[in-house]
C-alpha cells in the first residue's frame, strides 16, 4: 500500500504541480516529494483533508482493492465503539461507492447494514444508561420504567408492537423464491414459532427437512411440539435429539440454549462446555459466554468471572484480540463482578 505514488497518481491525473498542490495543503512543495518518493507519510489529521481534495477515500489513498477496504471496514465496526458522525457519514459513503460495483455490491450492503445495527447497538446502551437515570431520578415514573424497558429489549405484552408479520411476509415470499436458502427458512421459522403460528411453521418445517439432514429439523420438531404444547411429544424429540450423533458443534450449543432455557444450569454448562470442545479454530467465545450469564443469574460470582476470563484468553489466542471495544466489554463485565 504505498500511499505516495498513490498521491503522485492523483496529483498527475488533476495536472498539479507539486507546488501548487503543497498550496492547497498548507504544507511546503518538499513535504509533498517526500511523500511521493515515500521517505514519509502525511500526518493521519491531514489523510482527511487530502481524500476529501482528490474525491476519494481515505483507503484509496492506501491503494487498497475493493476487498481489503471491505475488511478494513468490518473489523473497525467489531473494533469500536460508537462511530462519530463524521466518520458515519465517510463509511456510508465509502460503503455506497463500493456498492456501485455488482461484485461487490452484495458485500457492501451487508456491511453498511453491519455499521447501522452497531450504531443502533450503541445507542441502545446509551438508552440504557439514561433510562436508568430517568427511573431513579423520577422516582420511577412510569414514562421513565417504560424508556428503561425498551432500551433494554424488555419483553413487550403488547401483541400489536411484539409481532413480527412483517418479518414474516418478507423472509416467506423470499423463501418461497429461494427454496434451498436454509438459513433464511431457518430465520421464519424461528419467527414462526415465536408468534405460535404453528400450522404455517409445520409445512416449512417440511420444507427444511427438504435441504438440511442434520440435528436442525429435529431441533425444530421440538420446539414446535414444545410450543404446541404437546408435553410428552417435547420430551420424547428432545430426548431423540440429546442421543443424535456424528453432529457439528453447534448441536451441542443448541441443546446447552434448550437446557437453559428449562432451567437445567447444570446440563447446561455440560453441553456449552462440550460445544467448545468440538469447535474447530478459531472458536467463538458464545459458549463461555453462555456460561458466564448463567453464573450471573445463579449468584456465582468466581463462575462467571472465571467465564469472563476464558473470552479474554478466546479473543487473544483465537481472534488475536488484545484490545478494542470486543475486549473492554468483558473486561467491564469482570470490573463491576470484582
């Protein structure tokens, strides 16, 4: 990525001197040759200004290809936390242009949508933490319990507001047009089942059994059952998918998901703790995690620091992370444990 013959290009293509690109720069014709001949690189304050001059990015100015600035972007969205308005404003745009491209417009849309759900995230928290100052400051006021809620994700009685049709109607016509997409047949069903529309959910169901031969058709035989309220039928699948064999790890972290949400901590914890085991590298840190929330809710502080500690240990020997937003997070969570 050699940034001066990058400037060089530019500075060529608009047929600037190297004087009287100094000029608009504020700096001396001699900076600019020291960076076109690469003994130096401009500051990082002034990498804005340039790109801005020139109409590009500021990765452009790196020479990056389309796919290395995608990947730049996405480890900086997973990296930070809120990501100021300037600097919005320059990944949408950045993101846009590279959309405009058909190879790469699929990738970039996914990331514009990345950086839109993390800055919602963000302000999330920062709901979070105003509604707790709202309730305590307003001696609960019922305005106040209700912003908190939200911000939170707390569950909505309202049918009306907690529904999800709309989602319905657009994940089943796209079904319906992309027949072998599991995981989007996956995505309704969850959302199907979750609004106890049983009867649809059983005839995608089939439609799953279909496309996929592994432990997920008889996960969600289960929860359909479960749902149903079908009590013997439940236990008899949950029992024929606990015994299901030669499955990938994730078959282990869903019956851990099954156990905790039955209350069995303890058989919970088994099958997260097998789950990681037969993850192959790099492994996710959502087993551990798992475990962490369930000390928490038990009282068992050790536990769920000890849990804390092994994402720690995860994101640095799998992930190579040792610092950013992902690490701090954890790290807060062990400070306020401590």
């Amino acid at each position: 990525m050699e940034m001066g013959k990058e400037i060089r290009r530019l500075r060529n293509e608009r047929g600037l001197t190297q004087e009287a690109l100094a000029t608009v720069l504020n700096v001396s014709p001699q900076t600019v040759s020291k960076w076109e001949c690469g003994n130096c690189v401009p500051d990082v304050q002034m990498l804005p200004e340039i790109a801005v001059y020139f109409g590009v990015t500021i990765d452009q100015l790196f020479s990056m290809t389309p796919e290395q600035q995608m990947e730049r972007i996405g480890n900086h969205i997973d990296d930070c936390g809120m990501v100021d308005s300037a600097e919005e404003r320059q990944l949408v745009q950045q993101l846009h242009a590279l959309a405009e491209n058909p190879g790469h417009e699929g990738q970039a849309k996914t990331l514009l949508a990345k950086l839109y759900n993390h800055q919602a995230e963000q302000y999330r928290l920062l709901a979070v933490s105003c509604g707790k100052e709202a309730v305590e400051k307003s001696d609960g006021d019922r305005d106040a319990v209700s912003e908190l809620a939200n911000a939170w994700g707390s569950y909505i009685p309202d049918w009306n507001v907690r529904n999800h049709h709309a989602l319905i109607e657009w994940f089943s016509d796209y079904c319906r047009r992309n027949p072998e997409n599991r995981a989007a047949v996956m995505w309704l069903l969850d959302n199907l089942i979750d609004d106890h529309r049983l009867a649809e959910a059983r005839r995608w169901l089939e439609k799953l059994e279909a496309i996929d031969g592994t432990f997920r058709t008889a996960m969600y035989r289960y929860m359909i059952a479960l749902a149903a309220g079908e009590k013997e039928e439940s236990e008899k699948l949950l029992c024929q998918l606990e015994t299901m064999e030669g499955q990938e790890w994730c078959w282990a972290i869903t019956l851990g998901d099954i156990c905790t949400l039955r209350q069995e901590y303890d058989k919970a914890i088994e099958w997260y703790q097998k789950g990681q085991e037969m993850q192959p590298s790099p492994k996710f840190t959502d087993s551990a995690a798992s475990i962490a929330h369930i000390c928490e809710i038990r009282g068992d502080r050790a536990g769920a620091i000890e849990a804390y500690r092994e994402i720690l240990r995860l994101q640095q020997s799998e992930w190579g992370i040792i610092s950013g937003e992902l690490r701090e997070e954890v790290e807060r969570a062990i400070q306020r444990l401590s």
